[in-house]
C-alpha cells in the first residue's frame, strides 16, 4: 500500500469509527499512534522526516496519551489504524502531514470538524491538524 492509499485508507476508518458512533475518536486515533510507536520503538520514527514541525508535537503527545483504555468498539478502530501508522513510519513519512490530509477526508466527508471530533480530550490537537486539509 502507497502513502496515497493509506491515508484513504486511514480516513475510510475514521469515517466509519465517528459513524459507528465509537465513544472518543481522538483517543481510537491516539491510541493506534501509541501502538505503532511502541512498535517502532519511538514515537520519532512517526515524524523522522519533520521533528522540528508543530504538528510533530501533536503525534509525540498522542503517542505519549494513547495508553488509556478504550471500549472493545473503540479499541477495534484503534486496531485497525495500528498498521497504517507502523507502514507511513517505516516508510519514514510525516505522520503529522499524513494524519492530516486523512483527517481532512473525513471532516470534509462527516461535514465538518466538530462532527469528526466529537467530545474528546484531543479536540483542539485534531482541529489543528484538520484544518489544514479540510
């Protein structure tokens, strides 16, 4: 899978996880980043191609904040997503920029940002990165 096809992909899952309805979006997605930076071994390997950027800031922290629970719905997105973001590390892409363009699918898809958010902890670090391809 290309970087194009999985921020498709990434955006058909957030998509269907704010539609299922899953509790808190924000943590599904924190959550995945965790996991795959577990996998990597650094949440680095996520942003290797922009550290210095703000949107790098945003991954670490989600990286840092996705180890809370989530309810087996939730967590099955968070599941799902998981590979996606080991794939863009391995492939040593800006996970802040693919994030990004995925999330800006789904709000353009969902009908805005406040309806792809939904009531999490993450709202202002998702609108952030959102707004840039929505």
């Amino acid at each position: 899978m290309n970087k194009e096809e999985r921020i498709k992909e990434m955006a058909r899952i957030m998509i269907e996880a704010r539609r299922a309805p899953v509790k808190d979006l924000g943590q599904v997605i924190a959550n995945a980043i965790n996991y795959a930076a577990t996998y990597l071994g650094t949440p680095e390997k996520l942003i290797a191609s922009r550290t210095g950027r703000w949107e790098a800031e945003i991954i670490r922290r989600m990286a840092a904040g996705g180890d809370r629970f989530l309810p087996p719905n939730d967590e099955a997105y968070a599941m799902q997503l998981k590979p996606l973001f080991i794939a863009m590390g391995q492939a040593g892409e800006d996970g802040g920029d693919v994030l990004s363009q995925a999330m800006g699918i789904a709000i353009n898809e969902l009908g805005g940002i406040d309806e792809f958010t939904g009531e999490t902890w993450w709202h202002d670090d998702l609108s952030d990165l959102g707004r840039q391809y929505s």
